[in-house]
C-alpha cells in the first residue's frame, strides 16, 4: 500500500510548499510560526501529521539562513516525535553549498555541517534544486537527489523568442547548466573565466572575444547574490554589441542593490525561481519537484 504524502511548507517556503501539494494533489498541514520578543523562533505543526510521508519545503534563504536552518530541524524533530514514519526535506535552496571544502586554513566546512544537522534531525531523505555543487550530498548518508531547473527556465525564455541567442555561462562553474540551457534552446554557449581572490571575496572576468553583434544574450548561473558575476559578463556582452541581455538563475538571492546594478549595467531582464521568493520569482520548480518525489 502506497503512504499518503502530505507538504509541510516551511516559513521560507509557504508558496512553493503550496503549488507542489497541488502537483501531487495532497493536503497541506499548516504550521504557526513566529519570533519571541527576545529573537528566539517558535514552530507549531497544527494537525495530525500521522500515518504518512511527510515533505518538508523550506528553502534556506537569507536575511536570515541561519533562522531557516533552525526552524527546518525544529519541524523534522516534531514531525518524527509525532510519530511521521518518512520525512523528505526538500531545500529548493540549499545556502553553504559553495563552503563545501575548506579553501583556507582553519576554515569552518559549513556546507557539510549543515548536512549533518539536517540528518541528525530526522531528515530520512533529501531534494535539492541545482544545488551549487552536487558533491555536498554525498556527506548525506541518506538519499539525497538534486533536481535542475534548467529545462523550466528554457521554456520561460524560449516565450521572448530570442534572436539567434547566445548563452553564456559566467564562469566555468555553470557550464554545465549554460550547455543543457542551449541544448534545450538549440542554441549555441560561452563559457567565460572568472577568478575569486579567496581572502576578500573580489572577482574578476576575463574579457574573451564572442559573437554577439546583434543577437540576444542569456547570461546562467545557479545563483545571483551580489550580482557581480552577472555584471562582469553583461558588460562584455553589452560592449561587443549584444542586443537584449537576459539574465537567467535558479536562485535569485539579489542582495543590496543588485537587482539595480544588473540592470544598470545593460539587462533587460532578471529571471529566477521561487526557490527564493521574490518579485523575480517567475519560474516555479514545483513541477520538478513533484516528479522528483513521484519517482
Ligand atoms: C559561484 O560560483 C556561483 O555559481 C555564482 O556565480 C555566484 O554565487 C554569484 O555570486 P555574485 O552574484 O555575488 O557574483
């Protein structure tokens, strides 16, 4: 007999939570969240979770991950002492992914840390939405799949009809992603290089010839935080002759000022997922993760 599932979408994850209960026609079990007046959080499941698998949706997700990290360990703890036999956390955005070594001395290996606390939580399996770098799940010794929104992002863009587009992967990190986006195009891809100094975080991109005179661009990456990434490959697509830039992730963390800058610099458009909500949430991912869990 096949366990009912049932979605628990966390607080960083409300919406989200909600369009996959509906791709897998399942109920929602509503939680009460909130923060006492001196910061601590407080996590209620109001139902009777019983008798099923449960699928924990919370994203990681600033301002706050740390908080995120928390109440996702606070709902998988309740879940299981309620007696849940199976819970999926699925973490459309998995923060600490690129601390997933230690790159200088002494430094603290969050991204596995973070593993850990999951799984010690009583996560008995694990999704994740094009994490940074896939070889963070293997410190889960429980099942752990990643799942690409790559194909999603395609069919959003293929609506503007770009003009003999041009994609460009911003480093060779995303190259992967910048091939599968222009196999799904049947477009041609770039890949441009970009250095990290590993003590102040400041990055540089190589400026390399490529064909765009008047064709549209679409600029990849799986994240957008500060938006320099994304800036330094605008700026050498605008400066050979790109016509419309668009610019393309899975998770648009957009601090500060970026969506400004980005935008400042010469694109036309910021496109994300709702594995961060925000107002460049075009793209839903519940549709992947549904079939994900449906596997
Ligand atoms: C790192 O290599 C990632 O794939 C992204 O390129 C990076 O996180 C983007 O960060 P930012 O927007 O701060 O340049």
């Amino acid at each position: 007999m096949l366990t009912k599932k049932t979605v628990i979408s966390g607080p960083s994850s409300q919406l989200l939570g909600l369009r996959l209960s509906r791709h897998l026609k399942t109920n929602v079990v509503p939680i009460e969240f909130k923060t006492f007046p001196d910061g601590e959080r407080y996590i209620r499941i109001k139902g009777e979770p019983k008798n099923c698998n449960a699928v924990v949706v919370q994203s990681i997700i600033p301002p706050n991950p740390d908080r995120s990290i928390i109440e996702l360990c606070f709902i998988l703890e309740t879940l299981k002492e309620l007696g849940v036999e199976k819970v999926t956390a699925v973490i459309p955005y998995f923060a600490y992914a690129r601390q997933d070594k230690r790159f200088l001395p002494g430094e603290a290996v969050s991204g596995r840390i973070i593993c850990d606390i999951i799984q010690n939580a009583g996560a008995d399996e694990v999704v994740t939405v094009d994490v940074h770098n896939k070889r963070i799940l293997e410190n889960f010794k429980i099942p752990a799949k990643d799942v690409s929104a790559v194909t999603l992002l395609g069919e959003y863009l293929n609506r503007f009809k770009p003009n003999n587009p041009l994609i460009i992967s911003p480093d060779e990190g995303a190259k992967e992603r910048a091939q599968a986006l222009a196999d799904f195009m049947e477009a041609e891809y770039v890949i441009l290089s970009k250095f990290r100094d590993k003590h102040t975080g400041e990055i540089e991109t190589k400026i390399k010839e490529i064909n765009v005179t008047n064709r549209d661009v679409i600029i990849v990456d799986d994240i957008i935080s500060t938006g320099n990434t994304m800036i330094n490959a605008i700026e050498i697509a605008k400066s050979q002759g790109a016509s419309r830039i668009y610019t393309a992730c899975t998770h648009a963390i957009l601090v500060g000022d970026s969506r400004f800058r980005i935008i400042n610099a010469g694109a036309d458009e910021i496109i994300g997922t709702d594995t961060v909500p925000s107002d460049v949430s075009l793209v839903s991912v519940a549709p992947i993760i549904a079939e994900a869990l449906k596997e």
